[in-house]
C-alpha cells in the first residue's frame, strides 16, 4: 500500500522530482523499476521470501493504479461512449 505518512514521503520526492523528467519511455521506467528491485534483493540477500515479497509489492502496485486510475478512467468512458454489451450493466 503506497499511503506512507507524509514526513515518509518527503525524503522520496526530491529524488522523484529528479528521476521523472529523464523517464522518456516505458522501457526507462521498467529499467528503474528493475533496477529498484534488484537492490532491494542485494540489499536484503536474494532469497525466495525476498523475491516473493517484492513480487506482492509489484503485484500491489499494478493492482493500486487500475484501481485509482485505470478503473475511474474506464468509468468516465463508459459514461461517454456506453457499455459494449448489456452484460455490463
């Protein structure tokens, strides 16, 4: 769950801010994401409850934006273009 408290957040968005506009495409992005991960696992040691950990924090991730942004997204189209069957209502 990404709802850190917010005195925990500042210390990520200097390097945030920073980090962004040198993202151009999704292969930059998985990069870091990769990246992020795999110093976690020297970090931690790469053990099969580490990969499995950061494995539920991906999996949380992707689950966290359809929810908040994907999901709202699609509502907001249905509403302009419609259903695509009766099965959606």
């Amino acid at each position: 769950m990404p709802y850190i408290k917010k005195e925990n957040r500042v210390k990520f968005q200097e390097a945030l801010w920073k980090l962004g506009p040198e993202i151009t495409c999704e292969g930059d992005l998985n990069y870091v994401i990769t990246s992020l991960i795999h110093y976690e696992l020297i970090k931690k040691g790469l053990t099969y409850q580490n990969v499995n950990n950061l494995i539920g924090a991906l999996e949380c991730a992707k689950l966290e934006l359809y929810r908040m942004i994907a999901a709202p997204y699609e509502d907001t189209k249905i509403k302009e273009n419609g259903s695509v069957s009766d099965l959606d209502k």
